[in-house]
C-alpha cells in the first residue's frame, strides 16, 4: 500500500511513502505523526489504521483544515506504541 505524504508546497505533488517504511519508523520511534495528503482515499487510512491496531498500538487520524476552502485540508495520523 503507497500513501502519500502531504505536500510541503502547494504547487508540487505529494511524495509517496509505503507501508514497510511507515512501519520501519513506527519500529524506531515509539511515537510518530504522519501527515498525509487528502489526495489518499479513506478506505486507504482505514487500512492502515486497522494494520496498526491489529499489532495493539494506538492509532489517532483527524483532518487538519489548513485554509478556508473545503479542498484545504490534509489527515494527520498519530500512531504510538
């Protein structure tokens, strides 16, 4: 599963990242946020919310609005051990 990471300009296209490096960093750190671009399905974050919580860590998904359009938002997710 690749999911992309949000943008750092609004002009360029998200970076994609897939699961084993997500989970890679999990491993290393005991907390991690990710943000990631509202260009990923949500059946996508679903996904991966249910790969975290199957191995017992705490996974936490919100949609951050970052200006006054409905297109501004991104989903910031919050996985810990």
């Amino acid at each position: 599963m690749d999911l992309k990471l949000a943008r750092a300009d609004l002009g360029a296209k998200p970076k994609k990242i897939n699961l084993a490096k997500i989970e890679e960093k999990v491993v290393r750190e005991e907390s991690v946020i990710f943000y990631f671009d509202r260009e990923n399905s949500h059946k996508n974050l679903l996904a991966l919310q249910d790969h975290f919580e199957g191995q017992g860590r705490s996974f936490y998904m919100s949609e951050v609005k970052y200006g006054l359009s409905d297109n501004d938002y991104m989903y910031q997710v919050h996985i810990m051990s």
